[in-house]
C-alpha cells in the first residue's frame, strides 16, 4: 500500500505488483525515492473539459519537474496485467510507448475502458499501463476531479484541464497491509 498524503486529504493506494512488476516498480521508485514530496495533482479531465476520444474522466499528478535519474519503463498495457481502468485504478501517464515513469500517473474517476488495450483513445491502441487501485480516499479524489481548470496550457490537448491551483502531495510513503509504517 501507498499513502499519498495531499493538501485535501490522504489517498491510499494498493499497488498490484505480482500484476504489474514493471510499472509498480517505477511508481515504488518514486515513492521510495522521496520524489512526490513537493509533487502535486494538477490536471483534472472531465467530460467537459476532455478533448480526446472516446471522452474520459480522471485526474494526473506525480513529480513537479524532470527526473532524470529514473529511467522511464517498458509498456505493461492492460492485456499483459489484466487490471482494467475501472473507478479509482492508477495507471502511468504516456505519450509514445517507453515513454512513461512513475514520475507522472492518473487515478480514474468513474470505470474508463478507452484506456485500456485495444481501446481506440491512444492512435497505437496499447492503452494505458495500470499498476494499483485506490482503496481509501475516493472522496479526496473527486474533490480534485471538481477542482477549477483554468490554468494556461501551451498544449491545446490539455487546455481546460490544467488545476488553477495545483493540489500537493504533502509526503508518500509505503504502508503495510495491517496499517503500519
């Protein structure tokens, strides 16, 4: 388990490693690593604001800034791991494939199957790699998810979506099963 612990409030992830060793691996990298201290949430996509297709719903944080000493990880897309993008899963963020990293990931609002494999939202149809589950803090989430998006983008694909005030990651940190640290 992963606690992220934010401004509004704390996130607790399960992370499927057995699942998805190699994109839990680089979100524990991170984790581990300290980098989501001082990491924020700060794009929020809704239906409204979604210049995509087929329209989703989720939001993204991670690191503010480059990484550049974890190297970014091989695709693990849903038909390798069989973790579909349903309410709350966690997933890395990507552009081309071998593109994503702990760095940057998304929690789904509501169940988001365009993000899996075979799915018509990315142009190569590999989806997205999803790696855990959020198991407490749903409301934290959708609390984020209604934020205000007026941000600038220098990307017309994220114009709207950018959180006006980013919400910050406080501290993460690995916690067992039982609630210890």
């Amino acid at each position: 388990m992963v606690v992220l612990e934010t401004e509004l409030g704390d996130i607790t992830i399960e992370v499927y490693e057995e699942q998805a060793p190699i994109s839990s691996a680089s979100f524990l990298d991170h984790v581990d690593g300290g980098y989501f201290e001082g990491g924020a949430f700060w794009r929020t996509v809704t239906t409204e604001n979604d210049h995509g297709s087929p329209i989703i719903e989720a939001i993204q944080g991670g690191v503010i800034g480059e990484v550049t000493e974890l190297p970014t990880v091989e695709h693990e897309s849903t038909s390798d791991s069989g973790i579909l993008h349903e309410d709350g899963v966690v997933s890395l963020g990507r552009s081309d494939l071998g593109t994503a990293s702990g760095a940057s990931f998304f929690i789904c609002v509501g169940d988001q199957p365009a993000l899996d494999f075979g799915a018509t939202r990315n142009p190569d149809r590999q989806g997205f790699a999803a790696f855990g589950k959020v198991v407490d803090g749903m409301d934290v989430v959708r609390a984020i998810h209604r934020r205000e998006a007026n941000r600038p983008s220098d990307d017309p694909y994220t114009e709207g979506q950018l959180l006006t005030e980013y919400v910050h990651i406080v501290s993460a940190y690995r916690r067992g099963i039982a609630g210890e640290e």
